[in-house]
C-alpha cells in the first residue's frame, strides 16, 4: 500500500478529489489548505497605494492511501486533472505503508 501526496491549485481540488474517490481504489482523502513557495515565485499585489509581494501561494493538500498496483493510474488521473501547463501546476509525493492501522 502507498500513500500519495498531491499538492494542487485551489481551482482544481474539488474536481480532483470527486475523480479520485469515482476511480473506487481511494476510500478516504484528505484534503487541507495551504500555502507554498517554489518556482512560482509569488506576486506583487496592490493595498492602498503601496505593493507588496505574496511569497506564499494557496495550494490545497491531498492525500489517501491506495494499492501499489495502482500508482501509475493514479499519476495519470492527477496529470490530466491538474495540468495546466503553467509552473505550480502541482506535486505527488509517494510514501510506502507497511500495515495502516485502524482504530
């Protein structure tokens, strides 16, 4: 089992965690919002007269465990959900799971 790590556009949260969980191989996701810094350097953005720069962008964290068989499906599903071709399109972080415990 693995558990999988999406970081995503705030636009494309919702749509990505409806496919996911209509796939049928994720039971549960979470889903939190956040803030990030990367190659998308931020932006200038005006308040009362004066700019500022936003280092730190929104993003929203997605994660849920699901069969190693189903990683490459998974990475297509999210790539074709979330790519818009522009930088901070996203990220997928993989995490092996050796026994998830219930409680």
């Amino acid at each position: 089992m693995i558990k999988a790590t999406m970081i995503v556009r705030p636009q494309r949260a919702e749509v990505l965690c409806q496919r996911l969980l209509a796939a049928g191989w994720i039971e549960e996701l979470e889903a939190v919002e956040c803030r990030g810094y990367g190659r998308q350097k931020g932006h200038l953005e005006q308040y009362e007269g004066a700019e500022y720069a936003i280092d730190f962008l929104p993003k929203v964290k997605v994660t849920g465990c699901l069969p190693d068989e189903r990683l490459a499906e998974l990475v297509d599903l999210v790539c074709s959900t979330c790519r818009t071709g522009r930088i901070g399109d996203g990220k997928i972080f993989i995490t092996p799971v050796e026994r998830p415990l219930e409680f």
